[in-house]
C-alpha cells in the first residue's frame, strides 16, 4: 500500500521506541524461602514437591521430595508438621495439608513400587552408621546417593529404632516402615541386625571404615525414685512399647496408670487401651496447655477413653495396686508444687514415660569428645570431637522427633561427604522468607483444608488399626492445589498478564517468564500483582 | 449464566492463566500466541490502567473474531501515547479520527464492512468494529455520536476506558470525575474541596436505557471477567456497551504498582458497580468477595488526599461510603442480594 | 436519458449511478430532496449493496462517512449551510486523511439571522479545508459533476464537495440527461483505495504528528490539489469523451475573446449573467463571463492566461469576507498578480435575494465606466442600513438589528 506520509504507519513500529530507558527500578525474579520448608527440620522442600504435585505428577514430586528425606509414608504418619504451622495459608483459611499429602505420596511410591536409583559413580569410600533409626536410615540414604559404601549397624532385630520400637501401629503401620526401609537397603546399603557396636574405634578399624555416623538413639527409659512395695508392677514406656514388636504382648491388666506428659505417654496409654485394659489414666503434673505431648494426640487419646489426672503426681505405689497421688497447683510461674492432698488410685500396672537416656558405651576410649546432659556434643557439621566421627538423632542435643533425626541423617551425610573429600560443604544461604506481607492473598481460591478420615471410635478402642486415613488422589489434588507457592513461581501468568507494556515474555510451560528490559518501564505491578512473592523490585541505581 | 468462575482451589479465576488449566479454560492473556494489539513501546506512563485495559479488550477481541477485527480509537491518551508518528503500537487496523466522533466512524467502518460481505454473498460481516475512547470522549464529548450508534444499533462494540477525568489533556475534570476529587479544574480549595457532589453521568445506565443487546462494566482487576464480557459482547451482533473502570497513576495521584490494587477495591468498596446487562435488564453482577471500606480505596490516591490529614473530612468520606451502600442496595453486590436497578427488556431490539 | 426532474432527483439517481456503497445524511434544508431520494433507491432496491444511515446530525455523517471510507467503501453524503458548519471539525479530518468522500453542498446562508435560502456562505466558509470544490452552473453539470467528482476523488483520495445552489438548483424543475448505468460504469471503475483498514493487511490511521514532519504533511495536501488541477479538464474530457458533452473542467469562459469587461462567478447565477451580456453583446459591448467550477483548487494559471485581454474584472460573489470583502476576488487578485486590471467586487444575493437582470446590466455598465466602488453590495438597501446605523449611534441598546431592520422594511413597503 502507497500509504500517505506521517498519518498512515506500519503497524507495530513503536518496537523502536525502548521505553526501558525510563525504568528507575527493575523487576527481578527471585525465589524466596517458603515458611514451611523454612520450618520442616528434615529440611523439605516441600513448596518444591507440592508444585509437582499439583499437576498430578505424583512420582516427580515424591522424586523431588525424596531428595532430602527417603521416608515420605513414615513421615506423612508420624512427622508433627511444624510445616503446616509455618503456612501462610493458615492465614487465610487454614494451612495446607502438607502432611497428608507428603504421606499420600509416599503410600503412591509403595502402592507402585517406585525405587531410588543406586549411585552413578562408586566413591571407593566406605562409611559406617550405627543405628537404623530414622537418622541413621536417612544418612546411610544420603550417603549412598553420594555413591559412598555404607554399613548400618543395628543392634536391634529390626530396622527402624524408635519408629518401630517406640511408635504404636496404629499410628505407623509396620508394613510401610518395613516397604521404605527396603527400599533404602536396596540401593546398596548393608544393614546388619543384631549387631550392637561395643567400641565404635575399634570397628572402625577393623572393617576399615573412612568415617562414622552414630545415630543410636535414647532407648533406656528413665525411672524416678517411687516408693513401691515389691509385689508392685511397675513397667517403663519404652519396654512396654518395644514389646508390641514381639510375639508376646505386654501384660498390663484391667487398670493401667501412665505417669508422664510427653508423646510416649499418649501412645502408651492408647496401646493400653487397646491391649484391653478398661482403664487408662494418665498421671501428670501440669495442666493440659503445659503438657508437652501434641495436643491432637490428647486429643484422640481422650476420645479413646484415655483418661488424665491433671496436677498430680505419684507418691508411691502400694500393694496390689493401691497408688497414691498428691495434687498439684500452680504457683505464679508456673511451676507445680504439692499442695500436701492426696488421693489413691488403683492399678493393675504403673508405667513410667519420663523421658529416655541414651547408651553411650560404643565411645568409651574415643578421645575428645564432650558430653553433656547425657548427650554427645557435636559441631555445625554434626562431628564430634574426634575427627570422622560424627552424630545425630537422638543421641545430640536436639528436638527427639522422627523429622528431627531425619534432618540430622541428611545434614551429617553432606558433611561426611565433604569431610571424605578433604573440603567442607557449606550450608547454602538462606533466601529471604516468603512471609505473609509478601504475598498477594486476593489470588488464592478460598478453599477449606481436606480432612483426612479417622477410623471409627470402637476400633480404635479394641484394635490397632491405623487411626488415621490417607487422602485420595482427587482430594490430594485438591489438597496440594491449596498451595500458595510462597516466594516460588507457579506459573499462574499473572506478570505476563498485568504488564502494561507487554514487557514479560512468556517461555513456556515450565519455563516460567523472563523481562524484556528494553521496554519494561518499571511500574511494578507484576511484583505488586504476584500472587506468591516471586517478584522484588531492585533499584537501577545500584 | 454470567462469567463461570474455574473452579481451581489454587488462584483459580483471579490470575491471569495458571499452567495447570485444561486449554479451554485458559484466559487469552495466559497464551503465547495472544495478539499483543497494543504493543511494546507506547508511551503510556508507568502503570497506566487504561493501556493494560486497552490490551486486555483488543486481545480478547481479536480472539473473538479470529483476528478480523478493526478499531476505531477517539482522540485521547490511548490514541496520543499509542500512535506518534513515526511510530505506532497497534497490530492491528485501526483509525483515530477525531474527539466525539469514535462510535459514529465506527458505525462508517460497520456499515463497509456489511456492503463488502453482501457482494461476497455472506449473511454478515465476518470483520468487526471495536471503537474505543477514554471517558471524556465517550461521557462528554461523544455522548451524541454514541447515543447514535445506540439507537441505531449499529454492529458496534464501543469500549471505554473510565479513568474519569481528562488525562492527556492535563487531568481536567469530565462527567466521569467523582465527586470531591481533585483534578486540574476542580482544585482542592474552599469550603467544598474538589469536584461538586451531585453531579456526573452514568453512561452504563444510560447505554441501558436505548435497550441495546450488551451493557457492561468491568475492570483491570478482574481479567477473566473483562475477557469474558468481551467475548460475549462479541459473540452479538448490533450495538454493544462495555465500561472498563482503568485507574490512571498520574491523574490520581497513586503509585504506579497499585493500579490493579486499586480497580480491585473500586470494586470490592462497592463504589464500581461491575456487572452485565442485555436489553437494558441488568442479568449479572459480580458480587463483592471481601467488602472493604470506601476509605482503603481513597487512601491510595493523592486526589483524594485533602479528605485525610489534619483537617479530615469524615463526612465526605462517610457520603463516599453511602454512595458505596447504594451501589450495593441497587445491584445487589453482596451474596444473596438481587438487583433493584434496570430497565425491562427492550423485547422490539431482540 | 432525458428527464424532466427537479435538481436534488437528477442527483440522486447520478450519485445512485456511481454505485455508493454507504450513503449516510442528516436531514437539513434545502439538501433534503436529494438524501431522500438516494435513501428510496436504496430502500426499493434499486440501488444495491448500499448502506443508507439516518444519523444523528452532521458531525455524525461526515464521521460516519470517514470510518466507512477508510473501510474502503465508496462514500457520499450531502449537507449544507449549518450542517456544514456543524461538521467542520470531520471536513478538516476527513481531507486531512485523504478520504475520498464525496458531498453534495446545497449551497445555503449561514446564520445568524437563520436563513434557509441561497448563497455561498457555506461552501465559502470551507474553502481552506482541504476539500475539492467543484461549483455547478446547472442540474445537467450539477449530475455530471458527481460522477466525475468520484472518479477524480479516489485518483487523487482527496474528498470532494460538489457545490450546487440549494433552491435554485436543488428545487428546479429542469430537462436533465441522466447517463446510462453502463456508461457510468465504463466510466468510473470500483474504487480502489490507496489506505484501507484490512485485517489482512492492518496499517494505523491518522496518527500524531508533530512539527516535525507536520509542515510536510501539509504541503502534500497542496501538491495534491495541484495535480487536481491536471487531473480535472482529463477528467472533463474523459467525461465528454464518453457521455458526448461538455461538463466540469476548471473554468468555463463564455464571450471571452477581446471582452474588455469580464465577470467572473460560480454557479448558477452564470445563467443570469450569461443572459445579461447576451443583450449587452447585442448593444455592442464588449463583454464576456468566465465561470470558475472548480474552485479548490484555484486554477490560477488557466485564470489569468483567459483574463489576460480583459482590462478590468467584476468578480460577482454570493458571499463575502466580513471585514475586507470578496473572498473570489482575493482569489482572482492572486492570479492576476503584476498585471494592471481593474478588480471590482459586486457582492450579490445574499440570502436568497433575487440578482436580476436588470441590476447586473447597471453594475457592469457602472464598471464599464469605472464608476463602481472596488467593494458594490448589489441593490443594498442604504435607507434600512443608514437608519440602522444612527439608531446604534444614538442608543446603546438599540434593539436586535434584523427585528428593526423588518419593521423598516415593512414601513417602507407601506410608505411605496
């Protein structure tokens, strides 16, 4: 076309026109900490799996999230999920599911047998892990993946320590602990049972072993000095549970009395409660809001038929049963003192759950190491005093929870790792959290969290059937879908979309977005306008 | 039925796309492959409401009618910024004629269209006509030639870009300015501060009454909503009306990041009717999905800044906010609530 | 074929013989017979793949002209006097965009005082615009001149008006030779636009121009009329070539050769004056008439090579620059610059007043002795005026001049 001049013009020619020149402030992709993997202590990403998850494409997000913890069915059961107390969407309405989902996944992987992969290069170097709780499983994991040799050492006739010795079925069934230790062990891990390591230099020695994760775990009950006749039956938690693994059951009788305030006393009152007794009563000497057991876990307990004396302690325990229990009250700080009432209980058995000690034999003669509160003392990497030997779980100081130890196994086997290479691994830095104020709420679908289902009262009561259920895969979907993807691209389109100056340039699914500088004017609408916080805006100046 | 919100628990229908959508519920913005009818290099300020808008209508537009489509374009900011010569930032046809005359040009570029379909045997014209003008030239300047076009029901989808006031010229006041804003011709001094309470038109209403087949409102904030009204203005044939509310930073006075912040609470205030109405029957309102007083709104705009300070005027603010409670008694913005406004179906125009 | 119809018929059926694809008018006297009457063809089916919109007022029709002739439609409307005016803002756009729209101006008074009747005000207004403006001595050159305008419009995308006194020609019955459709057709082929919105080749219309590259904008307008002034006696020719008569071109002279006194007018008041010099001829003066049709362009070099025996110029004007004067003149003046002629201005029927013979032979012979004014208001009525005036130099507030300007009037009917 002869088209007149000036007033008639090719379409699309102000491309020419770089409008970028007037950007005082630029648009930059980040990707920030989202609150849940900053709080999961096995260091999950867990915004990183849901997003695989999102899509249905479970196998990659349990791939993705295996990374850092091999137990996703163990974990989906047994993990307190101080995620989902991190969540910003219990801001909004209440905190995704991780949890749940995390265990659906896992359920997935053991449903269709999915495998880890053994190691592409073999390091030569051989490590040795004492213990098959959850952090030795997951530092013998990591360690493998590096390609090193690792030998577990379990002194027990299973794998899993605590988990199987110290959580009841009804919580973990023994078939998923047992389908995800396997598949740990068939990546090439050598797990010896029955093997208590005596003297852990000598071992290492001998079978020439390049380092050592020690992770054996608090296995021997505390006791407080009660004034108990002879005839008195008077068991400890971690016996009484580590029972329910062998062929005989405890025998507790028709009237059983629990005496503590943590985790262990919950489960074994309900195992209790289960094993037939008609009555389970917990002592402890604080009120419910102090006790340090997790509250759904009293919760359920109490819906059992569990039953607490609160602000009560056990004085002594008479013949045929007979306990006395002085009351409690707070003072102003809250600490109990007696009040000099007491009152009697009857009991076929009084089972301790105060706390557990750990054996530490296997390090007598190994030089430099510190101990303290019955505990080995170890450093940022998670060695201990005496070089190649490190340590974690239970037995250093820390939270005594399956994720802590999981967490502990992971971050000694980089450590380990690094050590072997002669170097140090350091610890990435940490991205900004992706806290609330850093989000644009508006964009999230109101959408209730999913409960999962609960076995029905009576069976919980005679059996020990897993309480809670699994989610399915529609309302896992819906589930992950709750995710708000803090501080991380999800590819909601929203900066391509919103840009006045069509400055975004999408790359394609899964490729996520780049600016096209020469024209973005810096308005900062896609940053104000992202829903997840994936946006900073950055001065042009610096 | 209006606009079917996705169902998506994630962000569902607020974002622009989401990478999880099956491809028929993708909204036109989310695609590689949408027309960028206005594009890069115009010279609209940062963050200006009505370029966002302008790109959201054409586009979906040019899906709607598989890229047939010519726009004509009133005098204002969208045509000064988009077109200086050398350079202009449409892709598509399109012509700027004059400041009151868009909808008539319109009725021109329809009415060749119709002729050329004819002698090539067609029933209609498979090219359509978009005029578009700021809210001067559609509220003020080209009301006549608007009302025209109405009443004739020319195959026309006319669209303004409300950032009520006029902008290119210096942020004059126009029939659209709210009351008490400051613009350059109603200045924030005396007694009564700002523009006159009681005055101004409600073009929406006014498209209403000549009973044409569309009437809507919408705004940036919401896309899928503004793509949807699009595509069914589109999916008509004769006189079509659709108000797009486009905050403007530099004659308001806001940041340029809070644009979509701020349609989106001229509507959740309520003081932004968004809804869709055919033959002068109001048939949708979008509801009001977290109600936020009309203060949060005004806040963000310096237009409004004499109404806060030292000498704050709460009983302006309070007529704000009741004028906010009417909107929501007459269209019924809240959950539940039925429209009270409207004309009954002009059935000879069906 | 011939036809004895009124002016506004004859130019309906020649604007329906062009085969206009959208035709588009508001209502406006004496302009109405001729819309009206494509409007029935159009209705009837006569004339086919035609838009006929009733708009809403002028600006709209010329708006509405403009978005359909960039569309690439073949386009025409017809206003006049007010409806011009009230159009202007689109006129200047429409020429300013290079669409070839085609109007039909009855030429109408502008108001105030409001006046329905005849004189050039109107188009006169315009004549900066940008706009072709060719002005018809009869019906026949009136019809004829549409068709050419079309043809010479989409050569050159410029719009053209096609000038013709409302009334006078608009609203006379007269023979005319409406053309054979083949012919038209043989004549004017389809349009075929220079810029057209098409998605299939989309351009952007009418953008901003600054100063940079406005003055060259600008210039290309007058280099385009200026090509008119090639393309118009083509045009004209063609047109004979084909329709077997003399119609349109730049000027027409008519007893020029050796006239010592030429009068120089547009339109159909060229009748009366032709009729004039007739009988002034017959007593042996020397005196000839040259006709401008076409206006916009000025034909400046065809002016002055057929005036340049004359030895002075009466420029006959239905219109006039208030505060200097003729407005043709002006015109005139420019194309006989350095040459030493007399120019006189005879303004004359303003408003519908009657030009009769009789006063033009006593303003020529006043001329030919060079006892005319250079600026002559024919048949003025000095009494009303002179009243007029002493009454607003005794009293400010005198009262509304035509109110007082009737009353004298009607007292000197009674006092005749």
């Amino acid at each position: 076309m002869n088209k007149p001049f000036a007033i008639t013009l090719n379409v699309g020619s102000s491309l020419e026109n770089k409008t970028g020149t007037w950007r005082t402030f630029r648009p930059v992709y980040t990707k920030r900490l989202s609150p849940c993997n900053n709080a999961c202590p096995a260091g999950e990403d867990t915004q990183g799996w849901l997003f695989h998850a999102e899509s249905g494409d479970y196998e990659t997000a349990w791939r993705h999230l295996t990374q850092e913890n091999p137990m996703p069915a163990v974990m989906g059961r047994v993990c307190y999920h101080p995620c989902e107390g991190a969540c910003n969407r219990g801001k909004l309405d209440s905190a995704v599911g991780i949890n749940s989902v995390e265990r659906f996944l896992g359920d997935e992987a053991i449903k269709h047998g999915w495998k880890f992969a053994a190691p592409a290069k073999e390091s030569g170097k051989r490590v040795m892990v004492v213990g098959a709780g959850p952090a030795g499983l997951s530092a013998a994991y990591q360690l493998r993946r590096m390609g090193h040799q690792v030998v577990i050492f379990e002194a027990g006739p299973m794998a899993g320590g605590m988990m199987r010795f110290g959580i009841p079925k009804y919580r973990l069934p023994r078939e998923v602990l047992d389908a995800e230790v396997q598949r740990i062990v068939e990546m090439g891990v050598e797990l010896k049972l029955n093997a208590k390591v005596d003297n852990i230099l000598t071992t290492m020695k001998e079978d020439k072993f390049d380092a050592a994760f020690l992770a054996v775990g608090a296995h021997i009950a505390k006791r407080t000095a009660i004034p108990a006749t002879e005839s008195s039956r008077i068991l400890d938690a971690v016996s009484v549970l580590r029972g329910m693994e062998g062929a005989d059951k405890p025998m507790l009788g028709r009237r059983v009395v629990v005496y503590g305030g943590g985790n262990t006393a919950i489960d074994v009152a309900r195992t209790a409660k289960r094993l037939g007794a008609e009555e389970a009563i917990i002592v402890y000497r604080r009120t419910r809001e102090k006790m340090p057991a997790h509250d759904f876990e009293v919760e359920e307990a109490l819906q059992e038929g569990v039953m607490v004396r609160w602000l009560s302690t056990i004085k002594q325990v008479g013949d045929g049963g007979s306990i006395t229990v002085e009351k409690m009250e707070l003072d102003e700080s809250g600490k109990p003192v007696p009040t000099g009432e007491f009152d009697t209980l009857e009991a076929d058995s009084v089972i301790l759950a105060l706390g557990q000690d750990v054996d530490l034999g296997l390090l007598d003669g190994v030089p430099d190491l510190t101990f303290q509160d019955g505990v080995v003392q170890v450093g940022d990497n998670m060695m201990t005093g005496y070089a190649g030997i490190f340590a974690g779980g239970d037995m250093v100081p820390s939270d005594r929870t399956v994720t802590v130890g999981v967490g502990h196994g992971k971050h000694a086997a980089r450590h380990i790792d690094a050590w072997l290479r002669g170097s140090r691994y350091e610890e990435p830095g940490k991205a900004e959290l992706a806290n609330y104020e850093k989000l644009n709420p508006w964009y999230y679908t109101d959408a209730d969290k999913t409960v999962r289902p609960m076995l029905d009262i009576i069976r919980r009561q005679s059996t020990f059937d897993e309480v809670q259920g699994g989610l399915n895969e529609s309302n896992a979907l819906f589930e992950a879908r709750r995710c708000m993807s803090c501080g991380n691209c999800f590819e909601c389109d929203n900066c391509y979309g919103v840009c006045p100056d069509n400055a975004v340039i999408k790359l394609g699914p899964g490729k996520k977005f780049e600016f096209n500088y020469e024209y973005c004017k810096g308005c900062g609408i896609c940053a104000e306008e992202c829903p997840c916080g994936a946006i900073k805006m950055e001065s042009e100046a610096t | 039925m209006g606009f079917q919100p996705i169902k998506f628990y994630q962000t569902g229908t607020f974002t622009v796309g989401n990478r999880l959508l099956p491809p028929e519920q993708r909204s036109v913005q989310s695609g590689m492959e949408r027309a960028n009818a206005l594009n890069s290099g115009h010279r609209a300020c940062q963050g200006c409401g009505e370029a966002l808008g302008a790109r959201y209508a054409i586009d979906a537009a040019m899906n709607a009618s598989g890229n047939k489509l010519i726009a004509v374009n009133a005098t204002g900011c969208l045509e000064v910024f988009s077109t200086p010569y050398p350079e202009t930032s449409w892709q598509i046809p399109w012509i700027h004629s004059l400041f009151g005359n868009a909808p008539a040009v319109a009725t021109g570029v329809a009415a060749a269209n119709r002729v050329r379909a004819r002698k090539a045997g067609l029933p209609d014209s498979e090219v359509r006509v978009i005029a578009q003008g700021g809210d001067g030239s559609t509220t003020d300047i080209g009301l006549g030639c608007l009302s025209g076009m109405f009443e004739r029901n020319d195959d026309v989808l006319y669209i303004c870009y409300d950032n009520q006031a006029y902008m290119n010229t210096g942020v004059q006041r126009s029939s659209a300015t709210p009351p008490a804003a400051r613009t350059a011709t109603t200045m924030p001094v005396g007694p009564e501060p700002g523009n006159t309470f009681g005055q101004g038109k409600n073009v929406p209403m006014i498209a209403m009454a000549h009973g044409i087949p569309y009437v809507a409102t919408a705004t940036v904030a919401d896309l899928r909503d503004l793509e949807y009204k699009v595509t069914k203005a589109m999916s008509m044939r004769g006189a079509r009306y659709i108000h797009i509310f486009v905050p403007c930073p530099l004659g308001w006075g806001s940041a340029s990041n809070d644009t979509i912040k701020i349609a989106r609470l001229a509507k959740e205030t309520g003081l932004f009717p968004v809804f869709e109405a055919e033959y002068g029957e109001v048939v949708n309102v979008s509801k009001i999905r977290q109600r936020q007083p009309v203060e949060d709104y005004l806040r963000l705009q310096r237009r409004f800044a004499h109404l806060f300070g030292k000498k704050a005027r709460l009983d302006v603010i309070e007529r704000f906010q009741q004028m906010a409670e009417q909107n929501i008694r007459n269209f019924g913005l809240l959950a539940d609530e039925k429209v009270t406004v409207g004309f009954r179906s002009s059935e000879h125009r069906k | 074929m011939l036809k004895q119809c009124e002016g506004s018929h004859a130019i309906a059926e020649a604007v329906a013989l062009s085969r206009p694809e959208v035709v588009c008018a508001y209502p406006i006297s004496p302009q109405t017979h001729i819309v009206e009457g494509v409007g029935e063809l159009v209705k009837s089916g006569a004339l086919k793949d035609c838009e006929f919109i009733n708009v809403e007022s002028e600006f709209a029709a010329m708006s509405v002209a403009i978005g359909s002739s960039a569309a690439g439609a073949r386009t025409y409307t017809a206003t006049a006097s007010q409806g011009l005016l009230f159009m202007v803002e689109a006129i200047y756009n429409a020429s300013g965009l290079g669409l070839p729209i085609v109007m039909t101006v009855a030429n109408r008074a502008l108001g105030a005082p409001i006046n329905i009747w005849n004189d050039h005000s109107d188009s006169m207004s315009q004549r900066d615009c940008g706009w072709i403006q060719l002005f018809a001595e009869t019906n026949q050159e009136a019809a004829d001149l549409h068709i050419q305008a079309f043809k010479l419009g989409e050569e050159l995308s410029l719009p053209v008006m096609v000038c013709m006194d409302g009334f006078i020609l608009t609203h006379a019955y007269e023979r005319v030779d409406i053309p054979e459709q083949e012919k038209v057709d043989a004549f004017l082929p389809p349009y075929s636009p220079r810029q057209v919105l098409d998605p299939t080749n989309p351009v952007s219309i009418g953008a901003m121009v600054g100063p940079e590259a406005f003055s060259e904008v600008r210039y290309l307008a007058h280099a385009k009329q200026m090509q008119a002034i090639e393309l118009i006696p083509k045009i004209s020719r063609e047109f004979q070539d084909i329709f077997g008569r003399e119609s349109g071109g730049l000027i027409r002279p008519y007893m020029l050769d050796d006239a010592e006194t030429v009068v120089i007018a547009l339109g159909s008041v060229l009748g009366t004056i032709k009729d004039t010099i007739d009988e002034m001829r017959a007593d042996g003066i020397s005196i000839g008439v040259l006709g401008i049709t076409s206006f916009r362009p000025f034909p400046i070099t065809a002016v002055r090579r057929a005036l340049s025996h004359a030895r002075r110029i009466v420029v006959l004007e239905k219109s006039f620059a208030v505060g200097i004067g003729g407005i043709v003149a002006t015109d005139v003046r420019m194309a006989l610059d350095g040459l030493d002629q007399r120019i006189y201005t005879v303004v004359a029927g303003l408003g519908g007043r009657n030009i009769t013979r009789s006063s033009l032979h006593r303003v020529f012979r006043m001329a030919m002795h060079d006892q005319l004014e250079p600026l002559h208001f024919l048949d003025l009525e000095w009494s009303i005026i002179n009243r007029e005036l002493d009454r607003e130099r005794a009293t400010r507030r005198s009262g509304p001049i035509a109110e007082n300007i009737l009353r004298d009037v009607a007292n000197a009917a009674k006092i005749g």
